[in-house]
DNA sequence: CCTCCAATGTTGCCAACGTCAACATCAGAG
DNA sequence: CTCTGATGTTGACGTTGGCAACATTGGAGG
C-alpha cells in the first residue's frame, strides 16, 4: 500500500514477488479446494501465481513442505473457528455444543483441506514440530472448554485430555465419515450429529 | 535376465500367468502395507509379480481401479473380523465391546489399507457398487449388532441405524486419530477405546 | 552514488510415473 | 489343426517432482 515513489513504475511483472511465500501458499489453498489433493501440481501453482515452476523451492523444501504449510494454516483456522464458538456461545453447555458443530462444518465445509490435515500427506514419522504445536493448540481449546465445564460440575470429574478425546474422536469420526461419502442422505450428517450430541452428554455429564 | 519362460525360479512362469489379477492385488496389497499408499507404482507391482509393467491393464482399468478392488478386499476383511468377534464374543455385551476393538485393531494394525478405504483415494462420487455394497456389508454387521442387543433390551430403543452411525464414527474416530499418530504416547489407543466404551455404554444403554 | 552479495527467480534437464497403441503369444473351441 | 479372443509385451508420450547452473534484484557497506 505504501510503495516507494521513486522511479516510474513499470507495468512489467518485477522480478521480485514480494511475498511469495503467501501467494504460493493461498492458491496450493484454492487449487486443493478446487480441485483436491491430487490435483495439486507445484508447476500449475507456480502458473497460476505467475511465477516459475521452480520458485517454489526458495520457500518451501519440496511438495509435501507446502502440505504441511497448509495444513498448518488449517489448524490455525480450525482452532481460531471452535474458540469463536465456544466464546460466542457464552463458554456453558450449548456452547460446547457449538464447538462440536462448528468443528464438523470446517471439515465438511473444506473436506480436502481437512484431508491434508488428517489424512496421512504429512510424514508420519519426524512430524514437523510447528505442525504438531499447531494441532495440539486447536486440541488445547477443546481442553479447555471442556476443563471450564468441568469446573461448573456441568460435566464428570474425569481426565480432561482422555475426556477431551473421547469427544475429539467423535467428532473426528463424524466429520470423516461425513468427508468420505458413507453419509449421503441429505441431512445426515446434521441429524448424526443431533444424536450424538444428545448421547455423548448422556455419557459425559455430571450425573 | 533372460525374458524366456524356462526361468527355473518357480515352476513354470509361463506367457499367462494363471490368476494374475489375484497376485496383482495380493502385491498391491503387499506394497502398500510396506510402503504406504504413495509408495505404490504399477511398474513395481508388475516387476514384482514378474509380469510387465502393463499387464496390469488387462485386469484393472487404471490405477484408481486397483485402488478400489484393495479397498473392497479391505472392507471385506474388516467386515469378517467383526463377525467374528461379535460370534466368538458371545452375541451379549461383552461381544458388542469386542468389536469395537476388533475395529479399531485392524485400522491401526493396517494403516495404510484402511487409509485406501476411507482416506479419499477411490472416487468419491459415482462411486464404485461393488465398493459400496462391501461398505455396507460391513456396517451392516454392526447394525445387526446392535439390533440384537437392543432386542434383549441391553441397549436403548433408538433408531438402530442412526445409534450404529453413532458407534461406528466413534471407533473411527479413534482408529484414524490413532493412525494420523495424534495418540504417539504407549497406550494411548487402548486407554482411549477401554474410556470411550465405558462412556459410549453409559450414553446408549437400556436405562 | 556506486559496488558487490546474498536472496530470489529462471531455464535446462532428468528419471519416474501412468497410460495408450501396436504387436506377440497362448489356450481352447470348432 | 486352425483360428480367435484373451492375455502379456514393447515402444512411446506427456506430465510430474526435483536438481543444477544461471540470471536478476534489492539493499548493505564503502
């Protein structure tokens, strides 16, 4: 917004990007939105930003350095989304279950983001430090919540982590299962998580 | 190497192979136990088998295509392990856990293969029949579960189907979660599935 | 203001991959 | 015994990820 003044500008592309780094990393976002995982190509981002096929390696080491770049920012994004949630629904009960909900609709509303994030393109073994501080932040705001309930006596005196995954994997399993097809009738991915909303307080709550 | 058929490897490698498509699965298979799901290439599955890099096609459309008879093989497998531990379990309570665990056991001791079963590779619309039926057979299994202990009114009268989405995304859950090594600590698995049972059963028992 | 350098972007190139087309070989029906 | 459809092979092509060598630039130090 503040560019140096000196000079004509010229109209032609600079050699220089100026934040790369970013453009490269947005549209590796629109493309797998667009057209998933598989049809990330580090030559069409480059096209697409208006760079060469190769500049991509001063920012990122190979390809699946820019998936864990991305699925980083998704877990920045997920755990910005179920915080908003749980503090908008005013940290009690329902918002616990507004965090439950908003958790499935990132997922099923950018399925192939979600995929990256959980679906094995990152190394499995020698994970990427940031990475795993990432995802154990979004974890963390579950946690949290659910230390706040427990603190209300809204819900059992359990391990917090171990209750914390139990609903984790829950929810996990819902938005997975709904990513993947196996919950095609309109709806169902709503109405399985009404249910299991209803039955996890059933199994959870403070008697 | 001489391409002529008197190799004295095995008995006999003659032009046909015999059951090719099945040694060709068995080595996808194979492959991508050892490997991971990237580290499968049809030229090396050919080469392994001892069959060119094309024969493949002659059995399988492409590559998806193969992809998909694993994962109908892996749905298949999944399906009769939890028969059997339903059957062998007893058909009551305890059986009901067994599967769970059952279930989660086969995803983590085939991380890979259950990844090609749900982690996006086969088509995701116009989905393979063949595929889905086997997918719906092994949730069926669950689903008749269910029905039965509901029947002896060891478990609350709801709908049958939505209480076994309910189920089958938790163990999900957990399986993927395991798998994705979101649960790195010893034990964490187990600890997760022995709390989550004990929870689930208080969530969706006969009162 | 000039010079030089490290950061940044480009072009040439390569091996591996999936896949198609044309050809080779075989097993079994007639 | 012959013919044919099924099965397997070879050659080739376009695409991809990635390396190496080169080009361009903004900015720090003189």
């Amino acid at each position: 917004m503040t560019p140096s003044t000196r000079g004509a500008r010229k109209p032609r592309r600079p050699y220089h990007h100026g934040n790369l780094r970013r453009a490269l990393l947005d549209e590796a976002l629109a493309t797998i939105r667009a057209e998933g995982v598989d049809g990330l190509t580090l030559r069409a981002i480059g096209a697409r930003v208006g760079v060469s096929r190769t500049a991509l390696y001063r920012h990122f080491a190979d390809k699946r350095a820019l998936l864990t770049a991305v699925a980083i920012e998704g877990f920045r994004t997920l755990r910005q989304q179920l915080v908003t949630a749980w503090e908008a629904g005013g940290r009690g009960d329902a918002a616990f279950q507004s965090m439950g909900l908003a958790y499935v609709r990132f997922a099923v509303a950018n399925p192939s983001h979600y995929r990256v994030m959980f679906g094995g393109f990152v190394d499995p073994k020698a994970r990427d430090p940031e990475l795993a501080a990432e995802a154990e932040g979004a974890f963390q705001a579950l946690v949290d919540a659910l230390a706040a309930l427990q603190r209300d006596a809204v819900m059992r005196g359990d391990d917090t982590v171990l209750m914390a995954r139990y609903v984790w994997a829950l929810v996990h399993g819902v938005a997975t299962l709904g990513i993947d097809g196996q919950l095609r009738e309109p709806g169902a991915v709503e109405e399985l998580m009404r249910y299991a909303f209803e039955r996890l307080r059933t199994g959870i709550a403070a008697n």
